[in-house]
C-alpha cells in the first residue's frame, strides 16, 4: 500500500487522540472521514477542519451498522471511552464500542479491502507482573472489577482484530496505547495530567491516590501520533507498544506540574481506587526496531504545552 493519497476512516475522530489524527493525515496529504457520536469526543476539537475539501465530519454511534460510500484505503478504530471518569459513567457504552463497534469497523475493512489499524491500550496488561511491560506479555487483568469494562473491552477487540486477520485476511495493524496527554485533554476527564494540571492551574491541593508511589509513562500527543501512524505504514501486524519509556511515581509528576505552573499548591491524598496498576511503562523495543521511532518531548516541555492550552480552557 502507499503512504500517500490514501482515503482514511478514523472512528473516534472528535476525540482527544482522534482529532490529532484527522490533523496529522490531513497534514500528509490524506483525506479524512471523522466518525463520531460526540459522547466523549468534542466538535471543537475539529470544528477547525470544517471546510476543508479533503475532511468529513459523520456524526454516528459506531455500535449500529456502519458503512461509508466509495473506496476506503484504511479504517483507523479509536473510537471508544478512555478516561477512567468515562468508562466508569459508562461501561456498558464501552464494551459495546469494544465489541459490536470493532466488529462493525472490521466489517467496513473487510468489505472495503482496507487496511485496520486498532487502537488498543496498555490496559489490557492490567496490574503488571512484568516490568517494564513487552508486547508478549498476557496481562494480569480482573474481568469483573471496575475497570475490567475498558480492560477487557480491548482484550476482546484485539482477539476480533486477529480473528478478522486470521479467518478474512483482513490487512491488520494493532497498537498499545500508554498513558498520552497533550492540548484537547479534557479538564475533568479523570486523567492524571489533566488533573493535577486544571488543579495547579487553579490553586486547588492535587489530588493524589494512595501515597503517590504508582507509577506511569506519559508520553507527549505528537510523538504518539507519529508512533501510531509508523506502525500503520510498517508491515507488522502487532501488538506493538507506543509511548514514553520515561516512568514517573505520581509523586515526581506532580512535582513536575507544580514547577512548570508555578504553583504551589498542597497535596490532597485520597484512597486508592479499586484494580489501579502499580506500576507501567512500556517496553519500546519493538517499534524502535521496526520503525525507528522514539519519542522526543520530555515530560516538562510536554505539560508547559498542555498547560498553556488548559489554561485557555479554564477561561
């Protein structure tokens, strides 16, 4: 397949991750099919693509049959809740966007002769027993716990994914999502960035769960899309890992915030929530060698941007 010229369907197109997406292919050259329900996703977050002869907007719920006239090179399926404050108000809405919306897009890919690319997430490691975490690596994930809505809604749609792959010889891509953050986060969408970050902004105590010793990877939006789309054009079918190998305790974060804000707001410690990883990080040596990508925007650079654009937000 060439990377160029190519017509592209991304589910979850209004969406945080979706809407840099629709930009970045935009910006490659591509034309771009938004699908979106906007129950996460955010108009504003495309409204500035209106217009634009190469971009269209679907407003459509991806769990009802789904289906896009013309030729389709490639459906992109990052559609779906992924903030813990989304998935937990909405858990029923996730596992279907898991289930039936990943059979429906594959089912697009499928009848189209597409290439799929399925966003997939480091949640379906769970509480990590292996550390940092490779792309063989089962998981350790409880189904029925709180969480286990999200987790195993991508568990699942990796093995839809593969299944498809194996059984139509659907042309499949698969990639692992960790912890991203950047402008179009929402304020209070329950990510810790955005958290910490609206609550410095705002001269509130950040609120930090358990002692604050848990640990993440967070890895800039830019340098995830770039990652994302280098599997896309690789002939590797997957899982493959994308994010930032750096790993902060929550701790060392909000310090961090509290720097490049100039706050200097207290922490608050709550209880820590049910099933909440101890530690993640990823293991990038798979992409590094497939497709020589790394990620390049430490972590203070990243939440100088990211605060800037909240702070317009909070305005």
């Amino acid at each position: 397949m060439k990377s160029e010229h190519c017509r592209i369907v991304v589910t979850g197109g209004a969406g945080f991750l979706g809407s840099h997406l629709c930009d970045s292919l935009l910006e490659q050259g591509h034309s771009v099919i938004a699908i979106d329900n906007l129950v996460t996703g955010r108009m504003e977050n495309v409204e500035h693509l209106f217009g634009h002869d190469r971009f269209q907007f679907v407003r459509q719920d991806v769990t009802n049959y789904l289906w896009v006239p013309g030729e389709v090179d490639i459906v992109l399926h990052f559609a779906s809740p992924a903030s813990p404050i989304d998935y937990l108000e909405l858990p029923i809405q996730t596992l279907k966007v898991g289930s039936l919306g990943t059979h429906n897009a594959l089912g697009l890919a499928k009848d189209k002769g597409s290439r799929f690319l399925l966003a997939s997430t480091s949640e379906v490691y769970g509480d990590p027993e292996v550390h940092p975490q490779v792309e063989t690596y089962w998981g350790n994930v409880n189904p029925v716990g709180l969480r286990g809505c999200y987790d195993e809604a991508k568990r699942f749609s990796e093995a839809m994914t593969m299944a498809y792959y194996r059984t139509h010889g659907v042309d499949v891509r698969i990639v692992r999502i960790f912890n991203t953050y950047g402008p179009r986060m929402r304020p209070r969408d329950g990510r810790v960035v955005s958290s910490f970050l609206t609550q410095a902004l705002r001269g509130t105590p950040l609120t930090v769960f358990g002692d604050g010793s848990q640990t993440r990877s967070f890895c800039y939006v830019d340098d995830l899309i770039d990652g994302i789309i280098s599997v896309l054009w690789s002939d590797y079918v997957g899982p493959v890992n994308v994010g930032n190998p750096g790993e902060f305790t929550m701790l060392e974060l909000a310090d961090v915030v509290r720097r490049v804000t100039g706050s200097s707001a207290e922490l608050l410690h709550e209880p820590l929530p049910t099933d909440d990883p101890t530690r993640r990080r990823p293991d990038i040596e798979l992409i590094a060698k497939l497709t020589g990508w790394q990620p390049r925007v430490d972590l203070a650079e990243g939440l100088e941007r990211t605060a800037a654009w909240l702070e317009t937000q909070l305005a």
